[in-house]
C-alpha cells in the first residue's frame, strides 16, 4: 500500500509542476498565488509531500482545472 501511496505523491506533484511550466510561473510566483510557501510548492512537485485539500481546490481554481485532474483521475 505504501508504494501506491508514494506513486499517487508523485503523480500529482508532476501535475502541478507541468501546469506551473506551461504558464511560465516560479514557484514563488505559484506559492504567492495560493497563499502557500515556495518550499512546500518544492515539496509537492519533488512528492516530498502532497498538498492538503483546501490546496488542492486553491490549485484546481487557480489553474482552472478539476481537482480530479490535479489527482490524475482524468
């Protein structure tokens, strides 16, 4: 179960990086934005850590996607 958890980390944290990448965002820029710290953006893109769900809605709304996008579910 471990590893499923680890690979769901992962996943997400690549999302959220793609989607900084693609708007031409620092992750300082991205942290200011959501109201978050540029080391726990690192965090979440490096899978150190995920973000809590009241982030990940402030990301989905951000980026305008579904949070369900954010967590690999579409």
């Amino acid at each position: 179960m471990q590893k499923i958890f680890y690979n769901y980390i992962m996943n997400i944290g690549e999302v959220i990086k793609e989607l900084r990448l693609e708007r031409d965002l620092s992750q300082q820029k991205l942290a200011e934005a959501i109201g978050v710290s540029q080391k726990a953006i690192d965090y979440w893109e490096r899978g150190v850590n995920e973000p809590k769900a009241s982030y990940v809605a402030r990301l989905a709304d951000f980026f305008e996607v579904t949070s369900d996008y954010l967590l690999g579910r579409e």
